[in-house]
C-alpha cells in the first residue's frame, strides 16, 4: 500500500489519508500514555510513528543537563531519538545559543530550517552531511516548555519537495512538543511527590524507631506499629488499659511503656504477677496490712497499690486473681481509697492500672470464675498484642538483640548464620518473645563453634520443630538429643490428665510430671491451677 507522500497532490482523498496517519499516530501515543506514565517509552513510540507514518525523519528529544559545560554556559543533549546510531546520539551536544538547536533553547521559538546545506548555524553536529538524503533536506526544531520555561527541543529531518504541507507538519509537531513538556511535568511532580513521601517515611521510621527504642521494644511489623500507636494514643489518659495477648508475647513491656509514655513517668512503676502469689498472701500484698493482722505481721506494711501511689501498677495475668479480692480490687479502682488487712481507716491512692491476661475474660465471666462488673472496669481500653508468629519480619531483628544481649552477658562471641535466621523466621514460638530469647541464650551459653548454621540450631529448639526438620527414616541421633523440653502452656493437660497421671505413679508427682513431658514446677504449677493440691 503506497503511503500518504508517493499520492499526487491533486489526488481529492490525499489530505484525508494525511489526516488518517496522523490520527492513528495520536491514538497509538495516547494509548501508550494512558498504559505507562514512563515519558522514555511514550516519548520513543513518538518518534518512531513519526519517521514510519509522516516521513518526519532522525526524530530527537533534546533535553537540557543539570551540569553545566565547561566554560560554566548551559548545555543539553540528545535524550531520545529514532532513526540515529548510539554514537550519533552521543555527538548531539549542544551549548545554549550553539547552532539551530541550541538558538531554540535560548530563544524559546521554533526554527524552521527549509535547506540544511543553506543554513550557516546548522552544524551537522549529530549527523553528518553525507549520511542524509541528497535531496534538499529541511529540518524542524521546537522548543518544549514545562511550567513557561524551555527545557527541551523536539526536532526532526524533513525531506522537502513532499506531496504534505509543511504548515500540516508544523500543526502536529508543536502538540507532539506540548505533550512531551506535559509528560516531563508529570515526572516531575511524581519525582517530587516521591521525594516528599520518602522523606515523610523516613522521619516516621525514626520517629517508630525513637519510640520502639525509648519503649524498649523491637521491630516494625504492623501488628507492633498498630499496638504501639494504640498505646501513645491512650497513654496520656487516666484509664485502665487491659493488655491482651498469648503468654510471652511482651506484655510487661508494653505496660512499661504505657508508664513511660504517660504524665507519671517519673513516678514509681510497680509490676505484680497474680499467678505468682499463693491465694491466703492476696490481700496483704496488694492492699496492705496493719500490725497483728495476722500471725508473724511484726509490723504495718504498705501493699502494692500504695507502693504505685501517683504512679502506675501493672497488674500481669490478672485472670488469676482470687474472686474473693475482685470486689475489694473494684471498689479501690472505682473510689481511690483502700483498706489495710487489719486496718479500719481508709487510705486514698492515685493509681493508673494497667493489666495483663492471655485468658479469655469474658468466658470466664460467663463460668463465673470473674467478675462481671470488674470485667468491665478493667476493659475500658483492651490492647491486644500480636503473637511472634504474627510478627515474623520482626524475628531476625529481636534474635540478633539476644544474640548481642547474650554474648555481653556471659562475655561469648557467638554469631548465627543467614541459614539459622532464616529457620527462627519459620518457626511458630508457642511461647513468644520469652521462649525465642531463652532459645538464643541456650545458645549462646552452650554452642560449639562461634558461628551457628541451621543444622546446629536444630539441637537447641523444641523437639516438634526438630521432627520435622529431620528426615523422616531413621531415630534421631544421640548427639543430636534435644536440650529443652517443647513449650507446653498452662492449658496444656486438663484435669482428668493430672488426676490420672498422679493415680498412676500413686501420688509421685515428680514421675507424674515426666510421664506428662512436664517439669515438677510445671507439674505443681497446674496442680494448683485446678486446686488438686
């Protein structure tokens, strides 16, 4: 099919096919703009649709350096180009008011340019003389403005005697120069709005940084960022903030810095574990007692909740809280006053709360084993933690804080391999942050070789997580005999395991608890827990 240029100029339907080229070239560069906002690509299918359907030939976009030439003028150089050579391309330098092009950057106005070999500025600086067609060859330049200032040129070669108007050629030009400015603006303003959102990330990331390192806590998977936010937007409150999440999972931490965040940072922070005291100790501990209260009370003694007085107390695994003492624990939160074991006058105490349960409270509400009216006056604001395994892309970071934790303490220089990393990542932690920094401290204290790969790890971590690790045929080898009993939660055995366990060793509760895959303390831990004792 012959193309628009070899029609006779008298032919009635040569100005329509005209038209039609240059239609389907806009069409294919907007299509192409609407698919990528990358100006190389869109600015390359310009000018190759330029040469093949109008004969507007060694298109270049010529665009100005940010360095300055060697005498301190402005330069620019050929940025995009079809239909000329790499080193073509690298000769197309031009100074501002050098030649043709460079009177159009300085200038502002297009240049019409109608015998190259007539013109004295042009330079055949790109292209030499004797590569063009030995026809009269015009060439086209105009200039490509971005916000009213020139930065750019867009020019071609241009066989003169053709059956086109050059007008025709111009009209299409000057909207192809107007899209490139509007395309260089565009990446501009993303350049500009990226910037402005890295620099925006990169404050936040020290901003998340200054408070995990202030709080004490480590990484920056959303789950930590979104309880960490959380937190500082209730820390300059007064109300209770219930701490909710699997054993291990950092609460202490959390309710640290609940404190530290909060207007009474500078006043005692005073931390209680409720699993730890036997029940008849309850109410002395927390409430305080009077001389001869009980036998062996010597002296008066102020309990906990007088030891925070204007500070914070920290109440962990409150779930365990006998519910004997909930109404005494509800009426000092509700009414700020207190009374000592043995006492009759009441004590006023300023006291935030801040507590902490891997129990579901609210089901034991429904069971009865708490208090539905305390219940609802500790869950004023609940924070729930992630578990470890929610928080992968933390693990890395949190271990290698072990790993240098460990080796300053007990003075080792022991180091764990990409390989090992990688294996604590695919690791569930049953017992979270409490059982991943017992694991690196195991290893550190008892490694072999100051490096530790994948292989050696596998001594040290639960034996679940080392059967499946291991092939399956064949027992494990001695040396490779685990170091530490898998982690079992306090939920682990029920009742009628424990009962049966100690009928069957006939109230041995040492052998008991190794026929459970327990320890004694874990053993008599569970014992209490379901008053078997």
């Amino acid at each position: 099919m012959p193309s628009p240029a070899d029609l006779p100029a008298d032919r009635p339907d040569a100005a329509t096919d005209w038209r039609g080229q240059e239609l389907l070239l806009m069409r294919q560069v907007m299509a192409l703009v609407g698919r990528s906002l990358a100006p190389a690509d869109v600015f390359h299918e310009m000018l190759h649709l330029m040469s093949e359907l109008l004969g507007l030939n060694r298109g270049r976009l010529v665009l100005v350096d940010d360095d300055l030439a060697p005498d301190g003028t402005r330069q620019a150089a050929i940025r995009h180009a079809y239909g000329l050579t790499a080193a073509e391309r690298a000769r197309g330098r031009y100074r501002w008011g050098e030649g043709v092009t460079g009177r159009v950057l300085s200038s502002g106005l297009p240049a019409i340019v109608q015998d190259v070999d007539a013109e004295p500025l042009f330079l055949f600086r790109s292209v030499r003389r004797a590569q063009l067609p030995p026809q009269t060859v015009a060439f086209i330049a105009l200039p490509v403005a971005v916000r009213g200032a020139t930065v750019g040129v867009l020019a071609c070669h241009r066989i003169r005697s053709r059956q086109r108007h050059l007008n025709d050629d111009l009209a299409l030009l000057r909207i192809l120069a107007t899209l490139a400015g509007q395309l260089l603006e565009l990446e501009q303003l993303v350049a500009e709005q990226t910037r402005q959102l890295q620099a925006r990330n990169a404050a936040l990331e020290r901003a998340l940084d200054s408070a995990a390192a202030r709080y004490g806590l480590i990484g920056r998977s959303p789950p930590l960022l979104q309880a960490l936010a959380e937190l500082e937007r209730v820390s300059q409150s007064q109300a209770t903030v219930l701490l909710l999440g699997e054993s291990g999972s950092g609460k202490e931490l959390f309710a640290r810095a609940v404190h530290l965040a909060s207007p009474r940072r500078d006043q005692p922070f005073i931390k209680v574990n409720c699993a730890a005291i036997p029940e008849s100790l309850f109410e002395s501990e927390l409430f305080g007692h009077e001389r001869g209260a009980f036998t062996g009370a010597a002296g008066a003694r102020a309990g906990w909740f007088e030891q925070a007085h204007q500070g914070t107390l920290f109440l962990d695994e409150i779930g365990e809280l006998p519910l004997a003492l909930q109404s005494k624990l509800l009426r000092t939160l509700q009414e700020g006053t207190l009374v000592r074991l043995g006492g009759s006058r009441e004590v006023r105490v300023d006291v935030r709360l801040v507590a902490a349960t891997h129990r579901d409270l609210a089901r034991d509400v429904q069971a009865g084993r708490f208090r539905q009216d305390l219940y609802y006056r500790l869950n004023v604001v609940p924070i729930r933690l992630p578990s470890l395994r929610e928080r992968r892309e933390d693990i890395r970071a949190i271990a290698l804080h072990f790993v240098s934790r460990a080796n300053q303490a007990h003075q080792r220089n022991v180091h764990l391999a990409a390989d090992a990393l990688a294996a604590l990542e695919a690791h569930d932690w049953p017992g979270n942050i409490r059982e991943l920094g017992n694991l690196i401290e195991r290893v550190v204290l008892l490694a072999e070789d100051p490096l530790v790969g994948a292989a050696a790890l596998r001594r040290f971590m639960p034996e679940h997580e080392r059967a499946a690790a291991r092939p399956a045929s064949g027992p494990l080898p001695a040396s490779e005999a685990p170091l530490v009993r898998e982690y079992q939660s306090a939920q682990s055995h029920s009742v009628q395991a424990l009962r049966d366990a100690l009928a069957r060793h006939h109230g041995n509760q040492t052998r008991a608890a190794q026929s459970l895959g327990l320890t004694l303390r874990q053993f008599s831990y569970r014992l209490r827990k379901a008053q078997l004792r």
